[in-house]
C-alpha cells in the first residue's frame, strides 16, 4: 500500500504512460523519410525498408554500445551510417535527425494525462524521468514539471538504480521520499523498487503482473492514479 505521508515529490515516465510511444515513432518514420526524398532518395528508399532499419540499428548498437543509452546518438548515426551504405551525403545526418526529433514531439496524449498532470503538480513536484528523448516542453506539458531527468542525462537507462539516484539528486530528496509512476514493470517498477522509491504501475493495457515483489498501486490510468492519492490522502 501507498504510504501518502512519504511522498514528497514524483517522477514520472513519459513514453507509453503519458502517451503511446509507436505510433509516435512511426509518424517520425515517415517525416524522415519524406524529407530524405529529394537530397537523400536512396537514404529514403532504405529507411522505407522495416528490415533494413532494424539492420542498421543493430549495425549501430554493435559499434557503441556505450552509447545503447542515448537513443538521439543513435537515430543520427543510424542516418549517417544510412547515408554512407547509400553512397550519400553523411552531412545530412544532422538536419534529417532534426526533422525526426521535432516530429517525434508530435505526441498524442492519451485523454487523462492533462487532468492528471494539472491535479498532480498542484500538489507535488513533478519530475520527467525516461530513457527517451522526448522534451516535455516541446511536447507542450513542461508548465507540469519541475524539470526532467532522461537516460542521456544520468548515463544510465532505467531499470539501473543509478537514473533513480540522479532523480532523487535532481530534487533534493531520498529516494525514498519519491513516487515512480511508469507503465514498464521491469523498467520502471522493478528499477525503482530496487532504488528505495515507492512505485505506481500504470497499466493500461491489463497486462498480468510479472514478478513476485509488487508495486504499491496499480492503476489502469493516470486519473486514477490521482484518485488513489486522494484516498490515499483521505480526500
């Protein structure tokens, strides 16, 4: 159960719990791709190809896994390795990952996430934290948080304690005076846990719990999320 009286401050997932992150993705997909047309078109004609995207990610993650944390690195040397393989302008690399990433903003919200967020801020801080890139301020919700912590920042992706830290430094607290809300039971749930957060899985899509340590809530949506804190709070 909840311990209300400990919470100090959130941290809160992004993808997948404020929005759904693959349609997302795939939309940037094709914004890339329509942009590569015209200066890149065989750069374009490979990113069109499912298979051999996946190909040069995996090309990628084998020559820097060190950087398997930092999802913006990769979009753009994925591009840049693109353009090479095509026999293509590697320059372009860093004007088409801008287009991706300013598409990649382009979220749609999932109905509940503003009420929730305006709810939730009112009471505490509220901190981003994810292993994307998405930037809350160009998705258009930074007035609801405090500021944001991402896998590029810490070093680190969740479920690795060390971004539950940084998090924790970046408000001043304890982990333990922190609620982790995700929707990834390894990543976010089982992460936090092991760094001393209290956790709430928001689990929208009823997927059975897969582990013998628990969260202390389970919600299948941000709203209710924010009526179980007022229970919680006796409100």
């Amino acid at each position: 159960m909840l311990d209300i009286s400990r919470i100090q401050a959130i941290t809160l997932d992004l993808d997948d719990t404020l929005w759904p992150i693959w349609p997302t993705i795939a939309r940037a997909e094709v914004c890339l791709q329509q942009w590569l047309a015209s200066p890149a078109p065989a750069t374009a004609s490979l990113f069109s190809d499912t298979r051999a995207r996946q190909a040069l990610r995996e090309q990628v993650l084998a020559e820097w896994p060190q950087q398997e944390h930092d999802l913006s690195f990769l979009r753009q040397e994925m591009i840049r390795q693109g353009l090479l393989q095509s026999g293509e302008d590697s320059t372009l690399a860093g004007p088409a990952f801008e287009v991706f990433f300013a598409a990649r903003q382009q979220v749609a919200l999932f109905g509940d996430v503003l009420p929730a967020l305006a709810r939730l801020s009112a009471r505490w801080p509220v901190l981003a934290l994810s292993n994307g890139n998405a930037d809350v301020h160009r998705v258009g919700i930074g007035q609801y948080f405090c500021g944001s912590v991402s896998a590029r920042d810490a070093g680190v992706s969740k479920p690795d304690r060390r971004i539950f830290q940084a998090a924790a430094d970046r408000l001043g607290l304890a982990p333990q005076a922190i609620l982790h809300v995700g929707d990834d039971a390894h990543m976010d749930v089982l992460g936090a846990l092991d760094s001393g957060m209290q956790t709430a899985w928001v689990n929208r899509t009823a997927q059975a719990w897969p582990a013998e340590v628990r969260p202390h809530a389970s919600v299948v949506s941000m709203a209710e999320l924010c009526d179980v804190l007022d229970a919680a709070a006796g409100g």
